[in-house]
C-alpha cells in the first residue's frame, strides 16, 4: 500500500481534511512510493491557533523547562540518526552518508539551543542616573513559520525550531512536498522528548500553504531557504504583511585556484563540493575559475577523479552519488549541459546519458564537466543545481576576483591558495556572504551564522548562530527607578526628563 503523510497540529496526527494529495517518488527507481497531504487554508489555519494556543503557556516558560527537552530531543535525534538518514535517502536520493551528514549538522543546532540561556541573558547598568537602573532583555515573538526545501529536508527545519522554540516562540514548518517523511519524524521525537503539544507543528502542501502562513496575521516571523525568485518573493509578501523575515535564496559559488595551490588538494576539493549530493546543494561549488597556466592541469586532474566517481542507489553503500530529486528537474539540468557547447564552452564530460543498470526509470543524471566556460553562457549564469561544474579561465586574480563580484549571488565562495596575503585579500574584497580559504564548502559552525549577500539573502538576518537568536526574539528596554524614602517630593517637571 503507498503510504501516507499527514499533517502534525497539536501534538498528533492530522489528517488531510482537504482531499488533496501530492505524489512522493523515490528518486532511485521512478516509483510513486509516498502520498503527501496538502493543507487547506483551513488546515494551515488549525496549525497556527494550536501553535498560538501553545505559546501562552510556552512562551512563559523557564529556560530550565525548555533546554530540558531540547536535552532529551538530542538525544533521541542522535539514537534515531540512521532511520531519519534512511528516509531522507529514500525521498531525496542522496546517498545514506550524505544524509547521515546532514543530520549530524543540524544536531550542531540543536547544540547551540540547548545552551540558549547563554544567548538570551540580558543586560544591566546600574546607577545610570539617581537611583536609576536599565536592563535589556529579549523576548519571543510568538508563532513563527519555516519554509523549507526539499535538498535538507531534515537539517535546514533543525537550521531553524530548535532555536525558536528555545527562544519561547512556538513553531509551524512547511517542509517541502518533495520529500516529507523526515519532518514527521522529527515531530515525533521532538513529542518524544516532552514538547508541548502545539509548540510543534508540521502542515504540508503548496502554495496555498506558502501564502496563508505569509498574510496570517497571528504569524509573527517567516524563515525560509530555497530559490532566489521564491526567496524575493517570500521576502516581500512577508514584509508587505508586517512579518520580520529571513530568505535565503539561491547561489551561483565560485571557487577561485591560484597558480600557487595545491592542485590535487585543489581538484579533490572541486570534485567533493561540485559533485557531492549530485549538486543539489545550496553550498556547492558550481564555478572553478582558474588563475594562471594551471587550467590545463587542473581541469585534468578533476576529470580523472570525476570519471571514478560510483553513481547509483543511495541505500547501496558502494553509491557515492544519487538520482536527481524528479525527473523534471533532471531534465533541466541536462539541458544546460546540451546547450554548452553551442554557448562556447568545452564539454570535458558528458552525464546526460547516464543509466544505472536495474534501475533504469530512475532520475539519473552522471557527471558533467564544462571548460572554458563564458560567463554569457546560461550554464553559468544560472544556478544549475545539479552535478555540473563550470571551469572559467582568467589570467590575474583581479580579473577572478572581478568575474566573482560580478555575480548577482553572493552565497559562498573559497579561494585555494598556499598565499597568506592573497587569501587574506580574498576574503575582505570578495562580495560573499561565507568564504573558504582552501575549504571548499564553507558552511559555517552552528554557532557562527549561515547567510549570503546580494541575490543570496533577503532580510536583515542571517539564519542560526546569534542572527538567529535575535531574529526570532524582540528586544525590550526596562527603566527602574526605587526612590528612598527619605527623599523629598521632587514635584511636577514638565522638561524632558535629564540623566544626573
């Protein structure tokens, strides 16, 4: 029988109340495997007056209650990583590995909020004016909205709840159709662990789900990772709403090798971050750009480890890389590399026809290597997400460094060098949000925030670390003044009030 994912409100499971459904395949074989609910306006409705229901009591709470249960949700998510990880691989694709990783990043957040007491202490001045005392605290917000994509169907929520429901706020997560099943689970060890029913809550659907969270107006603030038009647009319908909003959206990062680097390091790292997850990363590296008379070596050098790269099931532990999410989006993908040479570019490899024997209906797409790449070409322009890497050639790292800022998306980018003061220029002139000096993806600890610039980032706030902290809680100034007894009435002052 397929099976089923309904929504979670309130503490339990709810099911479709709408009557519609969404198709969830297996990436590997093509097969319809899942049935997705997709919420109602009435439906997303339900989810935010449990998660308002919630914050009353929640909101209130100490910190001591809610770290606990972020102790104890730890926990369970650490016991439970494999069997997540299996239904990540099992929706998205991506080899269980791959997954495993994923999960244990978004563990690091859920790190960082079970010490959220450090990240919420206020501030105290004493004696600021006679017998005048400030404070400065923070507070939550009250319901807050993820929107989140289907290539971290699991990471990116963690990206995200931990730290609000930490803070005091309640949540409601949109996950994508795409790949539900992991949201679910994590609802469910997060009940697990003690949370409150309504803290959590998980509806899943379209854009008829995406656009009632943004004009709701008990939703206080919206999170969200995805594409640059969707990140725009989410970022602006939000706003124009009156919600604080973070979007994340799409990349185009550039990986820059000077003449003095390491050029096996270099090509291991090219190789790891362009081909990793099949390029359905936000933070892969989709552009080398060559500095000098090394592209000759350095794009053979990352053919030859392209070409032994294993490609097949992602629950098959010799698979070192999986299907692409639909096989409309593997289509596209090949588009760009059909389109390559006409463009200008040389095609070093040619994935579009690949197969895995066994499995032939699935999405499969094997590995493309594009030289001598224009940068008026759509394979570069475009944020192809997918396993293909463009390799640009210039002759000085000014001209790089100029190819680099000129990209609408300004994500991540890294610079492979054995040059402390190239590097060290890199990163303070190059227009990104992240950097990696000889690392390839720099994906930031939890505690430091993740975020881009320019196309890459709508809002003021980049996502965890102490951005996220703030984004979902409000400052508020408290001024305290305990006169003593013995002093004498001061009487009625009209003047605007003076410290003294």
């Amino acid at each position: 029988m397929t099976k089923i994912v309904n929504h979670w409100i309130g503490g339990k499971t709810a099911e479709g109340a709408s009557g519609t459904y969404g198709p969830v395949t297996n990436p590997a074989t093509g097969e319809v495997t899942t049935k997705v609910a997709f919420a109602s306006v009435e439906e997303v409705d339900a989810a935010v007056a449990a998660a308002k229901e919630a914050f009353l009591s929640w909101g209130q709470s100490s910190l001591a209650q809610r770290t606990a249960v972020l102790f104890r949700f730890r926990a369970l998510l650490d016991a439970h990583r494999d069997e997540i990880a299996e239904l990540i691989t099992a929706e998205h694709g991506k080899v269980h590995s791959d997954a495993l990783g994923e999960v244990a990043r978004g563990l690091e957040i859920v790190d960082l909020a079970c010490g959220i007491n450090v990240q919420l202490k206020g501030e105290l001045s004493t004696q600021v004016a006679s017998r005048v005392d400030v404070a400065s605290i923070r507070q939550p917000l009250g319901v807050v909205a993820g929107i989140t994509p289907f290539n971290f169907p699991a990471m990116v929520p963690m990206w995200m709840f931990p730290l609000a429901i930490a803070c005091g706020n309640t949540f409601v997560l949109k996950p994508s159709e795409k790949d539900p099943s992991a949201s679910i689970r994590l609802a469910e060890l997060l009940a697990e662990a003690g949370l409150p029913d309504g803290v959590f809550n998980v509806v899943h659907g379209d854009k008829v789900a995406v656009d009632r969270l943004l004009a709701h107006p008990d939703v206080k603030a919206v999170s969200f990772v995805g594409s640059t038009p969707i990140a725009r647009y989410i970022h602006t319908t939000a706003s124009a709403n009156g919600k604080r909003v973070q979007a994340l959206g799409g990349a185009k990062n550039h990986m820059l090798v000077l003449p003095d680097a390491d050029l096996d390091a270099a090509a291991d790292a090219a190789v790891s971050a362009a081909y990793g997850s099949a390029g359905e990363r936000c933070m892969a590296i989709s552009a080398v750009v060559a500095v000098g008379a090394i592209g000759d070596e350095l794009v053979e050098k990352i053919r030859e480890r392209a070409e032994k790269i294993k490609i097949g099931p992602g629950d098959d532990p010799a698979s070192e890389m999986g299907p692409l999410i639909t096989k409309a989006h593997r289509d596209k993908v090949a588009s760009y590399v059909a389109g390559a040479a006409d463009e200008g570019a040389e095609v070093v490899l040619d994935g579009t026809g690949h197969t895995v024997e066994g499995y032939e209906d699935g999405h499969w797409i094997g590995i493309s290597l594009l030289d001598k790449v224009p940068t008026d070409a759509k394979a570069y322009q475009d944020e192809i997400f997918g396993p293909v890497l463009c390799v640009l050639r210039t002759e000085t790292y000014e001209e790089a460094l100029e190819i680099v800022n000129a990209s609408p998306f300004g994500n991540g980018t890294a610079i492979f060098t054995r040059d402390g003061g190239a590097a060290r220029r890199f990163q303070l002139e190059v227009e990104a949000g992240m950097v990696g000096v000889n690392v390839p993806i720099p994906v930031p600890v939890g505690y430091h925030s993740f975020g881009g610039w320019k196309d890459s980032l709508f809002g003021d706030h980049h996502i965890y670390g102490n951005d996220g902290t703030h984004f979902y809680t409000r400052g508020k100034v408290v001024t305290t003044r305990w006169p003593d007894p013995a002093d004498a009435p001061t009487g009625v002052d009209l003047g605007f009030p003076r410290n003294h």
